[in-house]
C-alpha cells in the first residue's frame, strides 16, 4: 500500500530497529492489553494492510506519546497512529465509541453547523468578555457539554474555564469568548474523522483570525496540541501567539508578578501531567510554577511524572476498556500515596476520566481524591 | 432595464400554481416493546388514523435509549426525536423508563446546549391498550416539529439528506 509507505517515510517509522521498547514502555501492554506499538510499526514497513487495519487494535492506543519518548531511533508512533487511524477511517473501520458515539455525534453536528449553540451561560455576570474583537482570545473548549453529558461524575471542569477568564479579568485583560465557537475537532481527527476535522479547524481558525487577537489562551491540553500542531495547515493570515493559560499566568509579561495572593493554609498538591500539555508540547513546568507560587502549596511528585507521566487513559472517546480503568486505578493510587489532598490538572478530560474511575464501587474510598484544575487554584488564592 | 421592460407586449400567463406541498417532517421514534411499540400495534389494528412521517426503532426499553440514539438521530437528519416507554410502574424491567427519564433529561440538556429547539424532542409515556393516545401524541408531535420547520442542521448537507432517505 503507497499509503503505508508515505506514513512510514512521515513519521519515520522505517528507521525502526525493532528493539521492542515502545511496547514495553506502553502502558496498555504493561497492564496486559493485547497491544504491541511494535507491531504495527512493522507492517507498516512491511506494508501488512491488514495487520494494522482488520487486526482491530489501532484504536487501543491512548496516543499517550510515552513510546515516543523512548523510541531509540525516534519513530513518532503517535503520529503513525493519527496516519493509520485516517487510513483505517476511510476504509470504514471505526472505532467502538464510548457513552454510543455520542461524543462523537455532537462533534460531527459542531462540524456541520446551521444552529446557535448556546455556548456562554456558564460566564455569569461578574466576569467580563467581548463577543468578537480583542487581544486576547480564550478558546473555552467543550466543558459546558461534559458538566451536562457527565452530571453522575459531580464534575464541574467549567469551574476551571470560569477560574481561567476570572484571571484574565484579574489581570486587566478583557478576553474574546466567542458565541460562534466550535469543538476543537481533536477527539474526530484522533478517531481518523479527517473530514469533519477540517471543516471545524476551519471554521476556528477563521474566528480567531477575524477576532484580531494576538494571543490565544486555552485552559485544554488537547484544544492547545490541536491548534499548535494539528491546525497549522489551516492557519491564515496572522495567527496569534497559543499559549496555556498556566503559561500566561507565569509568563513574565503577562500574568507573572501581577497576581497577588493571600496568605493560604498550608497544603500539599500533587499535579497530574496531561500527555497533550507534557509530552505533546513539552510543557512540564508553567503549572508547577504556578502551583508552587501560591502560598502554602506543597508541591509534591507522583512516583511517574513529567515526561515519564502516566496518561489519564481517556485520550480520543475511543479506548474506554478495562485497560484504560486499570491504568487510571493505578494513577490515582499513586496520587493518593504522594500524601496530597488535592490532584492538581490543566486539562479537563483528564477531570473526566479520573472522576469516572473513582465511581468504581468496591475502590472508591481507596482511590479518592479532590480534583482540581490549577486555575481554579490559582483563582481561590486570589487577595 | 426600462427599455427590456416596455419592449414586452403581452403577459405570457403562467399556469395557475398549485398550492406548495405541505412541508412533512422526518420523524424518529423509539418505542419499548413492551408498551409503546404494542400501543403502535393497538393503533393499527383498530385503525385509527394518524400522521405518518415517523419511523419507529424499537428497543427492548426505554431504559435502553441513551443520548447517543438520539443525538445520532439528529445528527443524520431527524427533524424530531420521540422517545417513549410504558407508563411509570409497568416498566417489564421495574425501573426502566426511571432510569430512561435520566438519560432523556441529559439528552434534552445537550440539545438545548446544541442550539436545537427543545420542541424536537419529546418524551411520552404509552402504554399497549392506549392505541388512540399513541396516535394523538403522534399527530400533536408532529405538529408541533413541522411549526418548528426543518431542523438547522439539515441546512447545508443535501447530500447525506439523500442518503439517509435512500437507506
Ligand atoms: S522503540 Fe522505536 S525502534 Fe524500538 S521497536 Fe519501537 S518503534 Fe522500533
Ligand atoms: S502512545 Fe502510549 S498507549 Fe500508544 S503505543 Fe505509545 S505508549 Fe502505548
Ligand atoms: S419495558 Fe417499557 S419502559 Fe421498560
């Protein structure tokens, strides 16, 4: 298959040497999934369509990047998976979607577009915004759907959204949030939905054109992997500069010394590295520097972090299985043995997902914890 | 422009227009097979007349609709969603359709974030003898959804429009 090929020379997967590492670094392997990055890598050398298309394993992988980050010969598996899982896509394999493809369903009908979807409840009156022009543009992302879609898992990721913009109206900044905003479209391209992935990065990229700002900040891990990397070939004209909101608000020029804290109780945290934040884009230490500034935080690691971070096993609606459960017990297992009384985020699917494991009836009390988003932190410690 | 206008002599006179075809809706309804789907059956054999612009997927229960069927439905060209199950207590699987109200209160939430109107999508309860209610609130939904017009999502994809209509 030529398209074998192409992917092989894209993401350099014919330098590799068939060492194995990256299946025994991936936790899905690890935790006894029947999964071998390994393995697909070499049909696509081989050019084995169906090894990698009928075989039915392409969609267990949390795109995690953890192979990559070991990958002797640095073969970008995950980029490999994104190809193959488009290639897959066309062909007419999908994969089995969690919660019965509505995830999905909604972000398809995002892409198709024709109604006002009523994107700006959440903001109450005391937080400022424009609608339309400004410097700054923060892309909210989907919380509002996942607060309504999951109203069993008590989630309120939308309270780090509204932390975010309260920040930003802090530091004298007047955000664009935008009623005409759309999904990000990472869960469809990672699923292989290349065609309605487009229509939304389009869609996007043009209101933050159009909106004239100069920066564009995101409390989501994947909305900032998307637009960094995923949406490039749809940039036109001049595009802002993307950062995270934890890098705004440690960035010298912008948020940095601006932000005045009281005086808070001592407490330890512990910070949950997002595989899209970390090892996507290779922002380990805005949150922690966020976090440790507030005072009374201790900031303490998990036995796996930064880049050796384990994922929130959630990734693209699409691997939702007892692997996945099993890799979030573990995590939150670890979270708990750091001592902390709060697992810290900056992305919320990884709220999510973490949520939903600690729903499990015969672990819950063992594997609890506080979760919050570290805007929501750096929000509360505000004089 | 004035010149092409006096140029004309003579109206040529169109044939009278018929009346515009009355806009149908595309209606899906998922029924339990327990109560509402036999409701549908009571309706037919005892022939009572209703509107027909729906299409019926039955599940085992209402218990079984989750936002996904009705979001997929939507989302392929469904300008109403009716969802229905028996009345509380006659659930064959106890509390079925409870839990069903659960699932459709969360559905409604995520329409209405969507930006469809809430009036696409209804929930009822029907049990088997009730043939005449069945066709009542098939009628009155009906109704309803094609006031609303075409759904909004339907503006721009004539394509997959077609499609759906021919599976
Ligand atoms: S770690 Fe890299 S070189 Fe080794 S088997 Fe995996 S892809 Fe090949
Ligand atoms: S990206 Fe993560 S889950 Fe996927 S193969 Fe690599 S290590 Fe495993
Ligand atoms: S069997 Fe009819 S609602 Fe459960």
């Amino acid at each position: 298959m030529p398209e074998l090929a192409e992917a092989a020379r894209r993401t350099n997967a014919w330098a590799c040497y068939d060492c194995g590492k990256c299946t025994a670094s991936c936790p899905i392997a690890r935790i006894g999934g029947n999964y071998s990055p390994r393995r697909h890598v070499l049909a696509t050398n081989l050019g084995h369509r169906e090894d990698i298309i009928e075989n039915g394993t392409l969609s267990s992988c949390l795109t995690c990047k953890l192979c990559d980050q070991r990958c002797p010969a640095q073969v970008g598996y995950t980029q490999l998976v994104q190809q193959l899982r488009e290639l897959s896509h066309r062909e007419g394999v999908e994969p089995e979607c969690p919660h019965g493809g509505a995830l999905q369903s909604l972000m398809r009908m995002m892409a198709k577009g024709g109604t006002q979807q009523d994107r700006m409840n959440w903001l109450g009156k005391d937080l400022e915004t424009d609608a339309a022009k400004g410097e700054v543009f923060y892309f909210t992302g989907c919380t509002m759907y996942y607060d309504t879609f999951f109203p069993e898992f008590q989630l309120n990721t939308l309270n780090g959204t509204r932390a975010a913009v309260r920040l930003l109206n802090r530091l004298g900044v007047k955000p664009v949030v935008s009623p005409t905003e759309r999904c990000c479209g990472h869960d469809l391209l990672w699923n292989g939905d290349r065609k309605n992935f487009e229509l939304l990065a389009k869609h996007n990229v043009q209101m933050v054109v159009d909106s004239g700002a100069e920066v564009l900040v995101t409390s989501c891990a994947e909305c900032l992997r998307t637009w960094k990397i995923d949406y490039e070939p749809f940039y036109t004209g001049k595009m802002p500069r993307m950062m995270h909101i934890t890098e705004y608000l440690t960035d010298p020029n912008y948020g940095g010394p601006n932000l005045k804290y009281k005086a808070g109780e001592q407490r330890r945290i512990t910070f949950q590295d997002p595989c899209r934040l970390g090892r996507h884009l290779g922002i380990y230490d805005p949150p922690r520097k966020a976090l440790t500034a507030l005072p009374g935080v201790e900031l303490t690691e998990m036995r796996r972090s930064g880049s050796g971070a384990m994922c929130c096993a959630g990734g693209t609606w699409s691997n939702c299985d007892r692997f996945a459960k099993q890799i979030q017990v573990q995590r939150l297992r670890e979270a708990r043995e750091t001592g902390a009384e709060v697992l810290a985020t900056a992305c919320p699917k990884c709220q999510v997902h973490f949520r939903c494991a600690m729903k499990d009836p015969n672990l819950g009390g063992e594997i609890e914890i506080e979760m919050r988003d570290v805007a929501e932190l750096v929000a509360d410690a505000l004089e | 422009m004035t010149d092409g206008k006096k140029k004309r002599t003579h109206v040529i006179r169109k044939p009278p227009k018929a009346p515009p075809p009355k806009w149908n809706p595309r209606i899906v309804v998922f029924a339990c097979n327990w109560c509402s789907y036999a409701g549908a059956d009571t309706a037919g054999v005892s022939r009572i007349q209703h509107q027909p612009h729906f299409r019926m997927i039955r599940v085992m229960c209402s218990g079984r609709i989750q936002p996904g069927f009705v979001l997929r439905a939507f989302e392929r060209g469904a300008d109403g969603v009716l969802v229905s199950g028996c009345h509380f207590g006659d659930c064959h699987y106890v509390n079925g359709n409870e839990r069903a109200v659960e699932q459709f209160e969360k559905t409604m939430n995520i329409v209405k974030l969507l930006g469809l109107e809430e009036g696409r999508l209804r929930l009822e309860w029907i049990s088997a003898a009730e043939g005449a209610r069945f066709a009542q609130v098939i009628n009155e939904f009906t109704d309803q959804v094609r006031d609303l017009g075409p759904s909004p999502l339907n503006g721009q994809n004539h394509t997959e429009k077609t499609q759906t209509e021919s599976t």
